[in-house]
C-alpha cells in the first residue's frame, strides 16, 4: 500500500551524524523556535493545518500539521509527522515488511503552507480553542517529541500515520476530550472504501490495494478510527465541543481555507467495482469456453496461452497475499478471504491446459478451486465471512468455472 498521509521526504543522516544535524537545524530555526518555545500559554495560538490530496500516490491521502503561533513575537511554526527517508538502510524491505520508520519535524510556518500552495494543493487553517494551559502543554510536548531521541515511531497506514500522531497530540492536550467526543460518532466509509476512494486516479494500484486489504478493513469504523485521514480529521473537529474551566464551547473558533484545490479532487465515495468485475470475468470466461471447444487451427494454442496468464496472474496474487499474511506486519492484509479466490493451486493446472487429455489430479486441483470460489460467494451472500469482496468474485468464478467445464469436456472427448 502506499504512504498514507507523508508528502515529502528528508535525508536521513547516519547515526554518528543525527545529533550534529539536529543542533544545525535547531541553530537554524532558533529565531523561529525561541518564541513559541518560550511563550507563556496565554501568547500561544493553536490551530489545525490541513493539506489536500496532492498528485502523486504516496499524496493522495493528504497531510496535516500543528501550527503554533506566538501572538507577542509574531514567530510561528508548523510540527508534522509526515518524514521518511528513501535512503534509510534497507527502506524498500521495511517497506515490504510493514516496518517502516517515520519521522516528526518542525518548520516555519509560511514557507510550509505556500509550498504546498503552490502544489496546487488546498491548504485549510483551523484556530482551536485552547485555554492557555492546554496550549503550553501541547507546545511542550511537540518539542519533546522533537529530540533526537523521540523523533521516530513506527509508522502503520492507518493506526499510526502522520495525521493519527496529530490527533493523539491534540487529544492529550485536552486531557482525552477529543478521543471521547470522536469515538462517539459513527464513521462515514471503512479503510477499504477510503482506500479505493483516494487512490482511483491510480486505478491498477487500486485494484492491488484492494485485493491485497482483508476484512480487517471492512470493519465499521467510528470518527476517531477514521480520523487517520487528514481531510475527515478537519471535517470532524467542526462537531467537537470541549469542556474547560467549567464552561462548554466550541472546539475551533475559526475555520478558513487559505488555498484552493488545483488538483483533480478524489471522489466522494469509493467507485463500484462490481459490475466492471462481473463484465470482465464473463468475457474471459466466454473467451476460454469459445477457444476450448473450437476445432480452428490455433484455437487449442489461445486457450493454453490465455488460460496460462489467468493461472499465473492468480497463483502469484495468491502468493503475495500469502506473503502478507506470514512474513509482514501489515495486520489490514492478514487472512485475506480472496486467498479462496487466488492461491498457488493454480500453478497445478499449467502444464494441464496446453495437454489434449486431462488427469484425475488436474480434475482434482479445477474442482477445488472452483468451489473455494464458490464458497467465498456463498460466505459474502450470507455474511459468513466479514470481508466485503464481491468484486473479486464476480470477476474469479467465471473464469474458474469456464476452465473446469472445459478441462472435464477435454476429458470425456
């Protein structure tokens, strides 16, 4: 899957290096930090700073920052959670893995906001009503988290992101209001609906994501659980009342977008992959029907060859999934149900499509996965299994079908 909500990325320096870099960058941005790091609370000014979708696919999910501001000496400064670092040793196996590493950072605030501006990304900016104290707590804690020895957590696509670290900052800034108030609101879309929704300018990563996301991702979410994303984060901070000193208010006292989107905007809601998968699986399974009772010179030769590339395709999707499942972290593709859709049983019928005549094993292995499809359709049906994938059988079964009938024909002739 790709980065959820990270944007751009920082040269990771190596470990004799990192408290060198850092004192660097805290000399560099001293005039900056001293005054919000010093500010008495009643100078600090809280808000919410959200940018929209950007166009590459580790942007889509969009990124977040915490600007604090200090009215007396006019200096602010924006903290995110949105670093990583491609040069990292062995990034592209972490990756894999589902351990990869993240990191927070701190900049000045204007220069963050027009580069994403200038993007073509929406920039909103929400003011959040903090007494005093809530707002020197979180100005402390954002800098602790900045030493050296606190900057990195492992990062999860949608437990542990740059936008989930944000809300948990601002909730133990108000003592777990925020959580009590979020978890308390049902969620508009699962992971797997907002997934597919951010990334179908992308349609073939998609269609990877989704195949690849189990029924972990089907689950009903509340606000705070889909607060992962940053656009719905801001969306529900507009409904969140807090209590301080006593009194009941609003949690935010302004609500602006300084910059317009310029870039394509994600749909809505996630794109129905039900028919599109139907109409597909149907013309390859009347494909291989058409081909395998052809008596045409050749005909035998496509239907091997096209019948090779659906059993590839499905053994080695069956294989990834396996990966997932067995050696990786990333707990959303854990006991995917579409391994009853594709696994590596396929590979037992490659040599047996391109034979005249068929065996008992090759009936054995098509009867099989035929019916591990069919019950993955009647598991979905009858809600039996959690994990919402319909697509995947309405575009699998045919093909399965087509392949046994013609395999059990070839047989008998």
């Amino acid at each position: 899957m790709a980065c959820t909500s990270t944007d751009r990325t920082r040269l990771q320096p190596r470990r004799f290096a990192l408290p060198l870099l850092f004192l660097l960058a805290l000399c560099a941005a001293l005039p900056a930090w001293s005054g919000v790091r010093d500010a008495p609370g009643k100078d600090l000014r809280v808000s919410l700073v959200t940018y929209g979708p950007g166009a590459i696919y580790w942007e889509r999910f969009g990124h977040d920052a915490i600007e604090i501001y200090d009215i007396s000496s006019g200096q602010s400064m924006n903290f995110n959670y949105g670093v990583f670092d491609f040069d990292q040793k062995h990034f592209l196996l972490n990756f894999a893995r589902g351990h990869m590493t993240y990191m927070m950072d701190a900049e000045r605030s204007e220069p963050e906001m027009m580069w994403y501006a200038q993007q073509g990304r929406s920039v909103r900016h929400q003011t959040l009503n903090l007494t005093p104290e809530q707002a020197a707590r979180l100005r402390d804690f954002l800098f602790w988290n900045l030493r050296p020895e606190n900057l990195h957590y492992r990062y999860d696509y949608y437990t542990s992101n740059c936008t989930t670290k944000v809300r948990d900052a601002l909730d133990y800034a108000l003592d777990g209001q925020l959580k009590k108030a979020l978890q308390a609101r049902p969620g508009g879309l699962t992971y797997r609906q907002q997934t597919d929704r951010l990334m179908a300018a992308q349609p073939w990563l998609m269609l990877l994501l989704d195949l690849g996301l189990s029924h972990y991702a089907d689950r009903p979410l509340n606000a705070w659980q889909e607060s992962f994303l940053p656009v719905v984060l801001a969306d529900e901070l507009t409904h969140v009342t807090v209590t301080a000193n006593g009194q009941r208010r609003l949690l935010l006292t302004q609500d602006t977008r300084l910059s317009p989107n310029r870039i394509e905007t994600p749909p809505k809601t996630a794109p129905d992959l039900r028919l599109p998968m139907l109409l597909v699986g149907t013309a390859l399974a009347l494909a291989l029907l058409l081909l395998g009772q052809s008596k045409r010179p050749g005909a035998r030769i496509g239907f091997a060859a096209l019948s090779s590339l659906w059993l590839l395709l499905a053994g080695t999707a069956g294989l990834f999934m396996l990966a997932l499942w067995t050696l990786t972290a990333h707990v959303a593709g854990w006991a995917n149900a579409n391994l009853l859709l594709f696994n590596p049983l396929a590979w037992g019928l490659l040599i047996a499509v391109w034979r005249k005549r068929t065996s008992r094993r090759t009936h054995l292995i098509a009867w099989i996965v035929t019916a591990m499809a069919a019950l993955a359709l009647l598991g979905n049906l009858t809600h039996l299994l959690a994990q919402r994938n319909l697509p995947w059988i309405l575009l699998a079964l045919p093909v399965w079908a087509a392949l046994l009938h013609t395999l059990r024909k070839r047989a008998a002739s």
